[in-house]
C-alpha cells in the first residue's frame, strides 16, 4: 500500500476525508504530530508557529539559518513517520519532502468558497464579510508560507496525483475513490521504494547534523554511504572532513562517508 498526502486549504473537509480515509485504509494519519514536533526542536510554543505558518514566516528569520533548519527538520521528521509505510499525511507541502518516492500518491482537495465561507460562519461565529476576508487571507498566507520555504505554489495542480473538488462530490465519495486509487498497482510499496525511502531518510538525518556546521552543504546517501559536498577554501580540507565525520559518524545506518570540497572561488 501507499503513502497518502493530502493537501487542502481551510475547511475544504480535506482533514475530515484524510481520517476517514485513514480510518477506512487502517492506516495511521497524521498532521498536526509534525507541527508539535517541530515547536519543541525550536523551542517555539507550538501557537505561535501554527500563527507564523498562517501570518508569515518570519518568526524563524530569528533564528540563523532558520528557514534551513526548518526544512530540515520537518524533512527528517516526515521521513521517519512514513518510512513504516501505510500512513496519511494531511500538513503543509508533505508531497514536497516525497517527490522521488513512486510510491505516494498526492492528492489535493478543494471546495468552492461559498460553502468554505459558510462553515467558516458557523465556527467562528463571524460574518460572512469577515469569513471570507479570513478565509482569503489564510489562503494567501499558505500559499506564502510553501513559496518561502519550499518553492512551490501549494495550487499548483501539476504537483499532485488527484485533485478532487468538492461540491457535488461529498466526503464519502471522495474517500472512495482515493481507496481505489490507493490501491492500483503503480503506488504499491516495493522493495526499490523502500531502499529509495531509507537513502532519503539518511540524507535527511546527515542533513539536520550538518545544519549549523554546514548549512550549504549538499548531502545524498546510497546503501549506508553519506556523500557530502562543502563548497570551501582548499586549505579547509582536513578540517572540514575531520568535523563532518565528527557530527556524522553516530548516525545508525552509517556505514562510511565520503566528503567532497568543492574549492571556493572568491573574487578580488
């Protein structure tokens, strides 16, 4: 079976299909997991990230190189919650740290504003006028928020597998038919995925190791072999090596690393 994402804006019952979906794969299904995870690794309150992913992302601008410790965070986090297989991932951009895999299937849910606004309405208890100005508002600051830290546009529909709307689809519809397509043979788990699944998830941890070390550094894996490429003075060589190998070295599944300088080239 496959790796589920699902990306949805606010009340468009995306989180409602994702856990019956879920619950009717008997897969696990997961969200806001993440975003707590993340608050506790910048010591971050989680409400104000939730309030920094809805208004900006500037809080992680106070942090040096916040925006990259970010992203490798969150990479290394999902990586290892999917890496069981069988799991639904309903959060910002979880297609983006999945791309490569074949065995997920990406899936985008949307809902016409009349009907977002009105369940906005009953929630919140606000107006009409003041819903869709939130609604409108939230929409714009996602959108934001993936081309800031991703570089992808979250309405894009090229980035996703199926994208269901809907209206006259209802929740039970859609749930069905993403059971369906779960499981057609092209999204299956197979062992090529699972090694593809575990060289990410290597990467993804040598990546979180070098961040404040090596922030730039380009880093892929194979079978247990971290390759990392440093762009730096020639005369930093040993010492780069020596203090990658330090940081690297304790990672389970290493079983060699290979560090490349990439000579630095400075101007006069």
């Amino acid at each position: 079976m496959p790796i589920i994402t699902i990306s949805r804006g606010s009340y468009s019952k995306g989180k409602e299909i994702a856990e019956k979906l879920a619950q009717k794969l008997g897969f696990e299904c997961i969200s806001r997991d993440i975003l707590i995870e993340a608050s506790e690794y910048f010591n971050i309150p989680e409400v104000k990230l939730v309030r920094a992913i809805h208004d900006a992302p500037s809080v992680l601008d106070r942090f040096t190189y916040g925006k990259e410790k970010y992203i490798a965070f969150i990479r290394e986090a999902l990586l290892a919650r999917v890496q069981k297989d069988n799991v639904i991932y309903h959060g910002l951009a979880g297609h983006f740290f999945l791309e490569r895999l074949p065995n997920v299937l990406k899936v985008r849910i949307i809902a016409n504003m009349e009907d977002r606004v009105t369940e906005e309405m009953h929630r919140e208890k606000v107006s009409e006028e003041r819903a869709r100005y939130l609604l409108q508002k939230d929409d714009e600051e996602r959108r934001k928020w993936s081309m800031y830290l991703y570089g992808i546009d979250t309405w894009d529909p090229r980035l996703y597998d199926v994208v269901l709307h809907v209206n006259q689809l209802n929740i039970d519809d859609a749930v069905d038919i993403l059971v369906h397509t779960a499981k057609r043979p092209c999204f299956r788990t197979t062992p090529e995925s699972k090694v593809l699944l575990e060289n990410m998830l290597l990467a993804a941890k040598a990546r979180r190791a070098l961040i404040n070390e090596f922030p730039a550094a380009d880093i892929s894996s194979r079978d247990g072999v971290l390759f990392v490429n440093v762009e730096a003075p020639l005369s930093q060589q040993n010492h780069i090596i020596t203090k990658v190998d330090q940081l690297l070295k304790n990672i389970d599944g290493v079983q060699a690393i290979q560090t490349h300088i990439i000579p630095l080239i400075t101007t006069d």
